[in-house]
C-alpha cells in the first residue's frame, strides 16, 4: 500500500493532471453516465457518434456516396474534423489527454510492473501502422469482413457498459468477437509498456491523427514537442519514457517522430535540462556544439523534425 | 314567420341532413351491429376461452377498413346467427373499391400471392385470415395477414393535421384531371394518404418483425425444410437468434437510434414488388441469394457501390454474425459448431500469454521487492534498448566485460567535445 503511495507520488503533477482529464473523460464518455453521447441521444459511442465509419472507401464509390457516407456519421465528421484541426495548431491533444479508449489502458498498464509487459515500442511503427491502416480503410470491407467487426475501438465502452449493468455490455463480452477483442486489449493495452500500443498500431483515428500531426510540425508556429539539439545531454530518458515510442536516441540526441508523438509532455517533466519542451519553434538555430566526423542532426527516414536551417557558421 | 328566419331554418336543416349524411358514411346495411354492437356479447370457444364478439363501433369506424360494410369481406354470413368459421376472410377476394382505370374490383391478389409464395405462406391457415387468434399468437409458425395487419387508424394520429391540410387542397389540385366525385371519394384519400409517407417507418417493420423471430424459443421450434433431403429440419443458432446478430450491426444501430438510413428486416429481405416475398437465401429468385445480394445492397445510397466486379466480396459481409452474440447462449446450449468460430481460436492462442504475463506481474508484485524492474528481452526489452535509445541491452554488455574493447567507428560526445 505505501508502496503505491510512494508510486503516486513520483508521478510528476502535469502527468497527475492528464491523468484526471482521462479519468474524466472516461465518465464523460462511457457507461453509466454517458453524458457525452447522450446529449445526442446516442446510448453508446457507436450509431451516429462512430467517429471512424465514414471514410471506408469502396472502388466505384461516386462523390455522392462518400457524401451520403458522412451524412449518416456528420456527428462523428464534426468530431474528428475539430480533433484534426486542434491536431493541426497544438499536437495530439485528443490522443493524449482525452481519448478514453487509448488512455485508460494507459492507466492500468501504469500500475503493474514493467518486467512482464510487452515492449512494442521498438518496432516499425509505420509500415504497421499504415499497413494495417489501409488494410481496415478498403481491404477488409472488400473482403467481407464488416468494419464494425474489426473495430475494437468499442471494446472498453463495452466493458464500461457490462460493469453499469447493461446486458448489451455483457454479450459482447461473452462473444466470440468480444473475447478476443478483450485479449488484445489486455495484450496491446495492459500488457504493453506504456499501455499505448494499439495507439501505434492500430487506431485509425490516430493514423489520421498522426499524419495532420506530422504535417502541421513542418510549420514553424505550430504547437509540438521539439529537442532544443545544444541542451540535449543524450541520457535517454526522455526516450525511456515515452510511451509511444516517438523518441528514437540518434547519434545520442533525441529526435522526436511526430507521427506519434501524443504531446503528453512526459519527456517535458522527466528532461532536468529543458531541452526538450512544447514549444512554437525550435530555438537552436544555432547551436554551441558540434561532433566532428559524424552528421550531427541526422533526419532518419521514417521520422520527421522541425527543418533546421544549414549550420554553415559552425561548418 | 318573416322569410328570412325561414330561410334560416331551412339552411340548417339542409345543414344538419349533411351532417347526418356524414355520419352515414359507415353503412351497415347488413346489420350486423344490431348485435355486434351490443356490450358483453361474450361465448365460450372450443378451448374453452372465454371471447368477446363485440365491436366497438367508435373503434371501427375509425380503422383503415371503417367504412367498408362488413358483408364486403366476411361473405360466407348469410343466415343470422351465424357460424364461427362462417366469419373467416379471404384476403384475395375482389374488393369493395373498382379501380377506376379497369373498372374491375380492386383486390389484394397480388399481394396474396407475393406472400404466399413467401417462406411465410404455407402455414398457419389457408385463407390467411381466420382460426384462433390467441392460438395463432402462441403457436403459429408462420403468420397470416391479420398477424401483422391488424384493424388499426387508417391515418396515423400524428399525421392527421397534414392530412387534413392536404384533403383541403383535394378537389383544386388532383381534381384538375380527375374528375368525378366517385375518383376523389374513394381513392383521392388512398393516394393522399401514401402521399405523406408510408404508415409505418423502418423501425416499425423491425419491430413486427421481432414480434416473431426477437422471440427465441419460438424460432427454436421453427423447422425449414432441406432442399436436398426433402425432409424438415430443425433451424441452426443462426436462425434463431437472426434479430439478435441483427442488433449488433450498423444496421441495427443506427435504427436503434433512429438513424433511418440503416437498413430495416424487410429492406434486404424482401426489397421489392409489395415488399412480403420473403424467400429463403437458398432460392434464386431471393434478394438475399448470393447471385442477387450485390443488387439489394446497391439499392440503397449508402452502398451504391456494391455492383462494382472489385466488390465482389462486400456482398460477402455477414449481417447476422453469430459470433457478435453470447457464445453461450442459453437457447442453442449444445450447438458446438459456434466454439469452431475463427474468433475463439485466436482466443486459445492468446489467452496462454496472458496468463503469464498476468500473473508473473502478480507475483512481481508481492514478491519483486524494491529492484528497479526492466523489461525482458524476450518481450522486447533489449530491442528497444538497441533501437530506440541506441545502447546496447544490459544483458549483452555483462557478457562481454572480459573481452578487448572494440574501437567504435563513431565517437562519442565527449570525444568529440574532447578533440
């Protein structure tokens, strides 16, 4: 018990704040309460809510169809739409402060040890993620397979809804579909360090999400975690906890992917040297150090920086 | 009396025969409500049921059939009193109304015969109207058409104000063309009616629907016959619990929350003609046969694009997936063909991991101490060492401590600060 006191405690206030944000969000959106989708009317998050059916695409789909498509889900269009554009000017706030379905596996995985977790966080997480991203936008509906069976996004409403006592909740999680949906949400969520998983792997919305992300980092007023590259002292920790894996050590300075990064600002709280912040634009125009022999801001292929000016002073 | 006041009188008499007249628009030139009408008028049937044969003559007038005679469809009366079975209905008898176009009866033959080649048509009684009603209720297999349609107001309560607005516009706007009284007093009311909507939405299908097949130990009891061995069978848990694996599709969810462009039972079942040829998926005239499916999706806008050759395989989607549903399902508790599902083998092959690492995580925690725990290079641990934060895993630099350093081909930070 004082164990998981003292645990508390080390937990830095900021990430105490987004914590209870989750928290919130989760009775916000979820069973019993399901304030949220109630003011539509809407008795869970799918229906008219689902934020992720419109953009199935189907060949021979006419304009007329793809508009039919989101005037069935406009409720979810209007959600995703202010989620890209916050996105867009401030990083992944939904991702990472509000999304109940990403953040309270986030939260159970914080409590168990870190030995017997998965570690996911060094795989390619593009080519999954993308993969499976286009597999679920126009494969799978074309092999059959209904979208809204593939999609897991519900699983933890559903077990929100089975423990608020509604038999809805229930079926699913005695189905077939709803088994192993449960599975992987121990296996990707609980079970996996940082309990972020399937926010690399399989979101949709999040590869959506990511792809707004990275494009708007290119620009230089908008909202990211950026490295200052001349304070970066190359401990690690930034990278050891982030929990989706978006900080890659190169050449012992951190780089930040901003395909996944959330912008939880976890590396902001552990970094002693302020060298890594949430900021507007990079402030190492020009930097006090340099490496000899070797590139020093190398760009790796998959992951996307700010565009730094040449460092022909230095040169 | 002065002529005016007589004048007076005379148009409110003339007023009062019309309104006398209006009330004359339910006939009963039979007389069947000289003892119909009366309260109480109660017998005891075979089965011993105590049964009411009185009608409410408020009740009648105002249902979809309330100012047709009652001879006009119960035609075998002719002697009073009457038989029981005497009062059956055929349904596909020529009707009160002549179509103005043929000059013949209008009747619902058409409508019948749909149905009766339906799945739903060979069953309960062979006029389709008629026999116990409370039997018909509990043991049916198959409805006939009073099952679904019953006696009820011909223009729904919350449509009457439209209606009325639209009647008032009758003679101007349809009588324009066609004229005659007999045209817009028998049929002007029909079109206007259909005109401002059909009766009954999606989710009113869904539930007459459901009033049959939601219910489990009913449909348990339902046997279809086997095209190949010709003999009755039993249905599967397919079958019977259809309303439910309905329920969990985006079909069923977006009626759930009145979204009306998910599709309704009868929409894929039974898309066209009068909407009641419901056939089984094995025939080939079905909407639901695979040969056909790709149509009936691509009536509606949503999935418009079901006809194109690259889709071929969406008409595939299965819309009443039985593995949505409970596994274990108190109805079909010894179907084992719903454990060889594809879902619950991936369930088998995960659940062993997490297993272990559930309760290795438990037993960390009571046991673990205060040690700092890292992750195991078998789940990855060493791999995000290398990768992510470029050094190499513990586990690998403790075996290598007695051998000769190997010169690195890049310098560290602090050599080349040092240079």
């Amino acid at each position: 018990m004082i164990k998981a006191i003292e645990a508390i405690k080390a937990i830095p206030n900021p990430q105490k704040y987004r914590y209870a944000v989750i928290m919130a969000s989760c009775t916000l959106f979820f069973s019993p309460f399901l304030f949220l989708p109630g003011l539509v009317d809407n008795p869970d998050l799918c229906g008219k809510v689902c934020i992720r059916r419109f953009y199935l695409f189907f060949p021979g789909m006419s304009p007329a169809d793809v508009s039919g498509k989101m005037q069935v889900a406009a409720i979810g269009v209007y959600i995703l739409s202010l989620i890209l554009i916050t996105t867009f000017f401030f990083g992944r706030m939904w991702c990472g402060y509000i999304c109940p379905v990403g953040g309270l596996p986030e939260l159970v995985s914080r409590t168990f040890s870190d030995k017997w977790k998965i570690e996911y966080r060094a795989l390619p997480q593009v080519p999954i993620r993308y993969g499976y991203f286009s597999v679920y936008l126009a494969l799978m509906p074309m092999l059959g397979i209904s979208a809204c069976t593939l999609c897991n996004f519900i699983t933890i409403p559903r077990i929100f809804d089975a423990f608020s006592g509604n038999p809805k909740g229930l079926a699913f999680a005695l189905s077939a579909v709803g088994l192993v949906n449960l599975a992987l949400l121990f296996l990707l969520g609980f079970f996996a360090t940082k309990g972020r998983a399937y926010c690399q792997f399989l979101c949709p919305v999040g590869a959506l999400d990511g792809l707004v992300n990275r494009l708007g980092a290119k620009l230089r007023f908008t909202r990211r975690i950026r490295v200052e590259r001349n304070r970066c002292t190359g401990c690690n920790i930034c990278a050891r906890n982030c929990m989706t894996g978006s900080i890659k050590m190169v050449d012992r300075i951190a780089v930040v992917d901003q395909l996944s990064c959330m912008s939880c600002h976890e590396c902001v709280d552990v970094c002693d040297w302020g060298a890594i912040d949430w900021r507007a634009a990079p402030l190492d125009e020009d930097p006090k150090r340099k490496k000899k022999g070797v590139d020093f801001h190398p760009q790796p292929q998959w992951q996307a920086v700010y565009v730094s000016p040449p460092l022909s002073k230095n040169k | 009396m002065p002529l005016k006041h007589f004048l007076f009188v005379i148009v409110l008499f003339i007023s009062f025969i019309q309104t006398v007249n209006a009330a004359q628009r339910h006939p009963d030139p039979d007389g069947c409500f000289s003892c119909h009408a009366l309260e109480g008028l109660d017998y005891i049937d075979k089965n011993g049921v105590l049964r009411s044969a009185s009608i409410d003559k408020q009740h009648y007038y105002s249902a979809l059939h309330g100012s047709v005679p009652c001879k006009d469809c119960h035609r075998r009366i002719r002697e009073y009193p009457h038989k029981v079975e005497n009062g059956e209905v055929d349904c596909a008898n020529s009707c009160h109304v002549e179509e103005p176009s043929e000059g013949e009866p209008y009747t619902h033959k058409a409508v019948v015969k749909e149905y009766k080649d339906s799945v739903h048509g060979n069953g309960w009684y062979k006029g389709l109207t008629g026999g116990n009603r409370f039997r018909e209720a509990k043991e049916a297999p198959v409805a006939s058409c009073r099952f679904c349609h019953g006696n009820e107001l011909y223009i729904r309560e919350a449509e009457l104000p439209k209606f009325k607005e639209a009647f008032d516009h009758l003679d101007s706007e349809c009588g324009s063309c066609h004229q005659g009284e007999i045209w817009l007093g028998q049929f002007g009311g029909h079109i206007l009616r259909r005109f401002i909507g059909s009766r009954w939405n999606k989710n009113d299908h869904n539930k007459m629907c459901n009033g049959c097949h939601a219910d489990h130990e009913r449909m348990a009891k339902v046997e279809q016959k086997n095209e190949k061995t010709g003999k009755k069978e039993k249905t599967g848990p397919r079958f019977i619990l259809a309303s439910d694996s309905y329920a969990t599709t985006l079909h069923g969810r977006l009626l759930e929350t009145n979204v009306m462009q998910g599709a309704s039972c009868i929409d894929c079942h039974a898309p066209k003609g009068f909407r009641h040829g419901v056939l089984r998926d094995e025939k080939s005239d079905a909407s639901t046969h695979t040969d056909n499916l790709a149509e009936t999706c691509a009536q509606s806008d949503c999935h418009a694009y079901a006809t194109h050759p690259l889709n071929h395989r969406f008409v595939k989607t299965d819309l009443h997936d039985i593995d949505m549903i409970p596994v274990n399902n108190s109805i079909v508790p010894r179907d084992q063909s719903r454990l060889e599902s594809g879902w619950v083998k991936a369930l088998i092959a995960l659940s062993p991991i997490i297993v272990i690492l559930g309760g290795g995580s438990l037993l960390w925690w009571l046991f673990g101490g205060k040690k700092k725990s890292v992750t195991f290079s078998i789940l990855g641990g060493d791999a995000f060492q290398e990768k992510m934060i470029g050094r190499k895993p513990k586990s690998k630099v403790k075996k290598k401590v007695h051998q000769k350093k190997k010169p690195t081909a890049t310098l560290t930070r602090k050599e080349a600060e040092d240079e």
